[in-house]
C-alpha cells in the first residue's frame, strides 16, 4: 500500500471495515498493540464500556471537553460491523466513560455515564455527553491543520495487544498516513496494530510540545493482534477524520451551555455578523443580549445549519455591576444591530435619558468606534418607543433605521453612518394604532429589493411590511392574529441564524423564559419552529 497507488491503497482501507468493526459484538474490551502509556501521558484517552442488546462492547474514546468524548459512532450502532449511523439521544443501553485512569487498575480519574449521542452524518463519529463533567484530566485540542500523507501520527486506546485479551492499561503506537480522503484517512503502523476495543481511540499530532486529534480509530486489519488469524499480517486501518471538523465539535460541546442560561432574565436582542461571517458565508449571524442585571453577552453563530443549534460560543462583553460600582447598561432602552459599512456590524443603542449611541463595531472584544447620534436630555428621543436598522435603500453596504415613536408615527433615517439621525422622513404619520407596536424587526424574509419590516403588537397579532423603503410600507400580511398566544412574546429579533440567505429567521424570547427559532419565515408566515432550550 505505498503512496504510488493511493487509488488501491485506498480500496485496501475500505475493505477493511468489515474485518474490525464485526468484532466489536464479540469481545467485552480490546487496544492499540502498541507500548504502554507513561503514567499521565494522554490522560485524555478514554475507556467505553457499552451494553446493547443484550452484549457488552469495549471502545476508546478522546476527551474535547470536560464533559464531552469523541469517539466512533459504530460503537453504539445496533450492527457495526455493517453500519455506523445512530440516532441523536440517549445511548441504546448503558454506557460508561472512564477518563483520566491510563491504568484501569487504579482508582484515579472519574467514571461515569453517557447521557447523550450526537452523531456527525455521513462519518463513522459521535460526540458522547458525559453526565457529569470530570476535572483534573486536560481535555485534548482539536487539530486545525490537515492530515497529509506521510505524517507521522501517534495512536492511542484500551484495546486488545499482541499477548492481552483484556488489558488494563493504555497502549499507544506510531502511525503513518498512506492515505487522504475527504472524511478519512488510511494509516499503518510498523510494528504495532489497531485492535479489538481501539475503535473511537484518538489518532494525534504531535508538533512543538503540542499535542492534536486529527482523527479517531474506525477499522482495522488487526495484523498481529491477540485472536487474529496468524495469517493476518496487515497493520493499516482507516480512521475518521476531525481535523476539519472543529467548528462543529465547539458547537456540539456549547449547547448545554446555552441552554444553560438564564433566558427569562434576557431583556434586549439585536443580531448581526459581529465576530464574522457575511451573506452568502458559512458562519451565521450572532446575537447581542442584554440581562436584566446590566450584563450583555456576545452569542456566536455557528456554521451549521442546524436551526435546533444556531449558536456555538459566546463572549462576555459587559459584566453586571457589583454595588455600589455601576454600568451604563443599566440605562438601555432599545438596541439594534446595524451595518455601517466596511464589511462588520455594530449597534445602535438608546438610552433611558434620551441619547442615541452608535457602536461602529462590536466583536467580541467589546465595543468600538463610539459615535453619538443624539445628545443626552434631549426632548425628541426619549419619545422613541422602538428601533430597528436594516437595509431599506439601494445603499446594501450600509443600513438604514426605521423608528416608532409614543404618538404612533414611524420615522425613515437614511444610512446611520453618514447622515446620522439628521435626515428623518415620515413613513406614518401621527396615529393611534403603530403606539401598540412592542416588537419592530427588520429582516430579508420576501425576496423584495428592500428588507422587510416584522411587527409584533401589544394584542399579540404579527404582521410583516414587505419592501419597506423611504416611500413608505408597501401592503401587509398577518402573520399572527390578535389575542394569538404570540400576546407571550417578550423579546423579538430576527436575522440569518440557521443558513445566510434569504428567506431570514425570527427569534423569540417568551414570558415563561423559553426561546423559540421560526426559521425559514416568510411571505406566507412562520412555518417550522424550534425551541432552543431542553
């Protein structure tokens, strides 16, 4: 299998599958027929032990988190050795993790069990939440560079041996790459093998005192392995590959987090590309909340469409003031995302003695570029009630902002960035009906040359302006009718959360703390809807 057929190399790899991953049903735990671990050294590689159907199983796994394990999907299959795919949820059985115990024999580290699977499609690969987060073990990085061929990689696991059937301890063997593929990559060892109880066991770089998984065991030859026929010389094996796939496991690994928090103490949202990403790219938009205690967090949005998982981190921008210390977030009245150009977003705020602020950039190192719009004490701006920025010209580089005020008008202020708030048209005049708007939302959600403008009313109903522009709105559709259950909503936004193009997604946050993703809403209304907290 030398780099001159990487074609049939490759068929090689592939027809291996079949010989390791039927195995698993037929031993309780195997590893990497290499050199014992140092005491320490990879503290990260964990021992499974998983029961289904009525059979027990042994795989390794690799720490990214404290209280999550990488491993291979095939493990918790119904028939590996045919299929890796799985459902998302709880394990099919009981499924235990052992973390930071190299010598099974001891009693160090932590055991405990796995409370959740999520699947990566299309890849022999799981994330396995732990049901309790383990300390004192250093969770592994993820590689960032890709495999190449001819990289020297080290392979660690709790599997069979040349003369072990149950090992107690860590193995772990050097590993050359053959092979790259798109998901995969064919390895082999030169005098070590992967094993029985290898599978899901991490594949690392090694470079500069720094150590990465790139990959996770899949299949193997077993050449040399205890149990395997003499015959069997064969040392490659195929392992999935994770060096690109970092963006999803900090998303994975991010969810319990969010939903960790404590959403009915959220009082403002705006969103916007703030750490990244643009139309048409693959990292979507992020959203700025303000809490009740003056703290205003940064939510990143991830790069996978998942409209259950819009966001993969999140940055503190402003702490909560600790009395008597005090914070100028105490003071916000209304918030808004808004392009100024130059390719990042910021946000307008208005605070409660009437000034308006622009931030001209906000990332998640805080606030940049300050800009007053309008002076404190004035007498116009504390008559605002709601705003919105949102692109309602031809102008695409720079957003516009539409306004409600206390007497029911709507106002039009063209590109914030360079006229400011000083050139104002009426789009409604004074009136008694646009005062019981609670919720203004600027969004692309129907296709026209100008974004469209999302109402939510006081009587609960919901109503989208398609191509609001400084000529006016132009017609309305219902979304929601009055006294709907939309009467909860507390905090709305809208933005491309799930996927960067149109038709956009609508966010909300309900009196009862829960928040709910409409994504995909358009012309004819809000379809699908998920709530983001479990």
């Amino acid at each position: 299998m030398s780099g001159i057929r990487p074609r049939r190399a490759w068929m090689t790899f592939t027809m291996a599958a079949t010989v390791a991953s039927s195995a698993l049903l037929t031993g309780s735990a195997h590893a990497v027929s290499g050199e014992v671990a140092k005491d320490g050294t990879y503290a990260f590689t964990v021992k499974l032990d998983i029961e289904r159907d009525g059979g027990k199983r042994g795989c390794s796994g690799a720490l990214v988190d404290k209280q999550w394990v990488l491993t291979a999907a095939r493990c918790f299959a119904a028939n590996p050795g045919k299929d890796f795919r799985i459902d998302e949820g709880a394990p099919k059985g009981k499924a235990t993790a052992t973390i930071g115990r190299p010598d099974l024999s001891g009693t160090g580290g932590s055991v405990t069990d796995i409370a959740e699977l999520v699947p990566y499609a299309g890849r022999d690969l799981v994330m396995a939440r732990l049901a309790k987060p383990v300390s004192g073990v250093t969770p592994v990085a993820i590689g960032t560079n890709p495999v190449a061929t001819g990289e020297q990689l080290t392979v660690a696991g709790f599997g069979r041996t040349k003369t072990e059937w149950v090992p107690n301890t860590l193995h772990t063997a050097a590993f050359t790459v053959d092979a790259v593929q798109n998901t995969s990559i064919g390895i082999t060892g030169k005098d070590a093998a992967v094993c029985k109880g290898d599978t899901g066991g991490p594949a690392l770089r090694e470079s500069g005192g720094r150590v990465e998984l790139v990959a996770v065991n899949s299949t193997s030859w077993q050449g040399g392995c205890l149990g395997t026929d003499p015959a069997e010389t064969r040392t490659g094996a195929v392992d999935t590959r994770v060096d690109d796939l970092g963006a999803w496991v900090q998303q994975v690994r991010y969810r319990p987090v969010f939903a960790a928090a404590p959403w009915a103490k959220a009082t403002h949202i705006a969103s916007g590309y703030f750490t990244g990403g643009s139309a048409g790219g693959t990292r979507h938009m992020d959203m700025i909340v303000r809490w009740n205690d003056a703290e205003v967090t940064l939510y990143q949005g991830s790069e996978d469409k998942d409209p259950r998982h819009p966001f993969s981190a999140e940055y503190q921008l402003a702490e909560a003031p600790k009395p008597p210390k005090t914070s100028i977030w105490q003071h916000v009245e209304q918030i808004t995302g808004a392009s100024f150009g130059g390719g990042t977003d910021g946000l307008v705020v208005r605070w409660d003695d009437g000034e308006l602020t622009q931030y001209t950039h906000v990332d998640k190192n805080g606030f940049h570029g300050e800009k007053q719009l309008a002076k404190a004490k004035n007498t116009v701006w504390p008559h605002a009630t709601q705003l919105t920025a949102g692109r309602y010209t031809a102008n695409a580089q720079r957003d516009d902002m539409i306004v409600t005020w206390d007497d029911g008008r709507v106002t039009f202020y063209n590109d914030l960035d360079t006229n400011g708030v000083r050139t104002e048209k009426t789009l409604v005049k004074k009136n008694t009906t646009w005062a019981q708007a609670t919720q203004i939302s600027a969004g692309e959600f129907t296709g026209k040359k100008t974004a469209d403008l999302f109402v939510h009313w006081s009587d609960g109903e919901v109503t989208l302006y398609p191509g609001v522009d400084a000529a006016g709105t132009h017609g309305e559709t219902q979304i929601r009718p009055r006294k709907s259950y939309w009467a909860h909503a507390t905090v709305v936004t809208a933005g491309a959360f799930v996927a960067n193009d149109r038709p956009n997604d609508v966010l909300v946050r309900w009196d009862t703390g829960a928040v709910t993703l409409f994504p995909d809403a358009d012309a004819a209304g809000l379809h699908s809807e998920f709530n983001l907290l479990h």
